[in-house]
C-alpha cells in the first residue's frame, strides 16, 4: 500500500471543471459550465483560458453556482466535491450525477533539463520522476539533487530532494501538487563550459536557498 500517496484538495485559484448531469438534461445545462447561460445572461464566475473553462475557486475558496450560489471548496478533493454538489442540488435536480476535476493542473520543470517548461497533467496523479519525464529527463550534467517549489495556502515550501536516494519513494514529495516548480541546477562542468547563463541560474538557486532557511526560522 503506499502511504504517501495524498489526494489534491482544491486551492485558491484552481480552476475546476464541473460536469453536472440528471435525468433532467435541460435543468443540467444551467449548471455547466458553458460561458453563457440558457437564457442568455453571462456567468462572470466561470472563465475561459486557452478553451478551457470551468469554475473558478476564489480567494475565499468558493465557486458560485446558478440559484445555489457560493459553494465552500477548498480542503476538499474533488470526488468530495462532487458528492457535496449532488446533495446540494438535489432539490433542484432530478438524481443528479456530478463529475468534477482540476483543469489548470500544471507544473515546471526548470533549469538543466532536457525541455524545461511548463506542463499540463491531464489527471490527478504525478510523481516527482514521472514530471521529470515529461521534460525529457535530467541532462547528463544536471545535479540529482533537485529543488522543489510548493506553495500551499499562501506559503511556500523549498524542498530539496536528492533523486539518488531511495528514501524519496516514501518522501511526502514524491507525488505532485498542482503549481509545484522543480528546479534542476547545473553541476560546475557545465557551469564553467557554459558561462555567465549557468552561473546566474546557480546564483538563483542559492538565494532561493537561502530565502528557505529564513523562512523557517
């Protein structure tokens, strides 16, 4: 069984993709998240990004709905999410099935990797190696002592993780968090080939470093 395995609860900020369906099709289609609503008004609480749209957690950690109105969802997953709505709209829906999932759910890969960048992740589930993966894996001069960047309720996190060891199966790390930054820093040889790029980046590092130890004083 694997113990560090934690479910993604919702964040401020996520956006959250939310399929409502019953045995009423038309009385559904109020609720999904289309733009405009069946009777022509805007829904200024759903947002539209590169196509995707769905149900923007604000600052407070609510989404708001047509006739029930704001909805408490941070701390939850979205599997409780989708069980809290259906009793919701009970009332107003006739056996209503609701699906929910995150769609913003990204992280970065930085730094001496083969395609440093930003990824989308399609579910709810990524480990620290599979993320590496998808940024084409360490180059041969990448350290294997990585940094790891998460910002949880409004703090952030510097975690480093030392790829090499077999402790990180079990790290509480391992498995991704939406947002989170991976930072892969240069050993010296590629440092000293490479210049003035590598050695502002290993410079970041550093001050990030050093940003982390304050912070947990």
């Amino acid at each position: 069984m694997i113990s560090n395995q934690t479910d993604l609860t919702i964040q401020p900020g996520d956006l959250l993709g939310i399929h409502f369906n019953s045995l009423n099709a038309e009385a559904s289609a109020m609720f999904n998240y289309n733009l405009e609503r069946p009777n022509g008004s805007s829904n200024l609480d759903r947002v539209e990004e590169n196509a995707v749209t769905g149900y923007l957690v604000d600052k407070e950690g609510n989404i708001t709905l047509p006739i029930i109105g704001n909805v408490k969802v941070t701390g939850l997953t979205t599997a409780q999410i989708s069980a809290l709505l259906e009793n919701k709209l009970s009332t107003y829906l006739t056996k209503p099935r609701i699906n929910t999932r995150i769609q913003n759910f990204k992280i970065s890969i930085l730094g001496d990797v083969k395609n440093p960048g930003q990824y989308n992740i399609i579910n709810e589930r990524i480990t620290i190696l599979e993320g590496l993966g998808k940024a084409g894996d360490l180059n041969s001069t990448g350290i294997r002592k990585v940094l790891l960047v998460r910002e949880l309720d409004g703090v952030r996190t510097y975690v480093p993780i030392d790829l090499t060891s077999k402790n990180i199966f079990y790290s509480p790390y391992y498995y991704l968090k939406n947002n989170d930054v991976i930072y892969v820093q240069p050993n010296r040889t590629r440092v000293e080939n490479d210049g003035t790029t590598f050695q502002k980046a290993s410079i970041a590092v550093s001050l990030l470093s050093i940003i982390a130890i304050l912070l947990q004083r």
